[in-house]
C-alpha cells in the first residue's frame, strides 16, 4: 500500500502542476441552450433517419439487433430537443413524440423476439414477429403522415426562430469566433 502512495503522489503533483502552468481554458462562445437553437433539422434528415429505422426493421433475415435500433431511435429523440424543431421541420413536436413511442415500442418487441429466439421457443417467437409486423405498420402509417403546424403558427415561429439565431449569430461575431474553414468537419459543439 506504502508502494502505490508513493508512485501516486508524484504522478499527482505532476499533473497539478501541469494544470498550473497550463493556459486557461478558454470560455465557450455560446451555452449549450444556444447551440441548440443553432441546430437546424431538414424534413429530409428526418425522413432519412425514420428511412433508416425501417430499413433496418425489414431485413427479417438478419433480425436487426435492438442495440441498433436504440441507436437509430435516440438519434430521433434528440431532435425533440431542439428548441425550432417546428419552425425548421413544419412538423408538430407531439407527432414526433408519437413517433417515438412507436418506435420504442418495437425496440421492445425486438427484444423479446430475440430472446425467446434464443431459447428456441417456436410460439413465443411466432407471436412476437407477427406483433412486430402489425406494430411496424402502425409505425410506417404514423410516419407517413405527420401532423403538421398550422401555416399561420409555422410563420410566427420562424420568424421568432431567425430573431433568436440572428442574436446568436451576432454574439458570436462579437466574441471572435471564427466559423470552421469548407471542409473541415470537425464539430466545435460543448458538451454537455
């Protein structure tokens, strides 16, 4: 035990004194509130995420793992929190929120198709695939058609969304920052 303290403690003062010398970190140009409003989503980047999400449901064969359908979903429940989803999409949150739930819905499906896959229980398996084909046609026929913002509410919240990302954009030019050169696609996003 006296061994480990005694490699732990110069290893410790090391990088405390690293950290010292260090130059300060510099502060974030925006909140994370203010890169999201930033955050854009196209009608199209959704409707390729649901496309994805159903291409991978379909390929019975393989018995697409739930991990991959998690992933696919959580992407989708991201955009809910962007704060112009409507006013960038035209689409009402409460149908996505829908969408959502469907798609959890057979996420979970999955699941219990898979392990009773596993332990070769024929029945179990049989109703879980039909229950999986009838949740995904509810899900399809949800996606197809979307509830849409009524046009006269779609036109408040864009302009209420260019007010605020034009203050954004402005806070930024005034703190320096400096947008990433064509071609570089690293992200400058804070975390959370």
């Amino acid at each position: 035990m006296k061994k480990l303290a005694v490699m732990v403690l110069p290893i410790a003062t090391l990088f405390l004194a690293l950290q010292a010398g260090a130059a300060p970190r510099k502060k974030m140009a925006l909140t994370q509130k203010e890169w999201q409003a930033m955050s854009e989503i196209s009608t199209e980047k959704l409707k390729s995420t649901f496309k994805e999400f159903l291409k991978a449901l379909s390929q019975q064969d393989k018995s697409p793992s739930p991990a991959s359908l998690k992933i696919i979903k959580k992407r989708t429940d991201r955009y809910l929190e962007l704060p112009f989803f409507e006013a960038d999409t035209g689409f009402q949150k409460k149908w996505l929120a829908q969408v959502l739930k469907g798609m959890q819905a057979v996420v979970d499906i999955q699941v219990k198709r898979v392990l009773s896959n596993m332990v070769h229980n024929k029945d179990s398996s049989r109703q879980y695939t039909e229950a999986l084909d009838a949740a995904r046609a509810k899900l399809e026929k949800l996606m197809k058609h979307p509830d849409k913002v009524s046009p006269k509410q779609l036109i408040a919240l864009r302009k209420k969304a260019n007010k605020v990302r034009l203050a954004i954009r402005k806070k930024l030019e005034a703190s320096g920052w400096k947008p990433l050169p064509p071609g570089n696609t690293t992200t400058t996003t804070p975390k959370k």
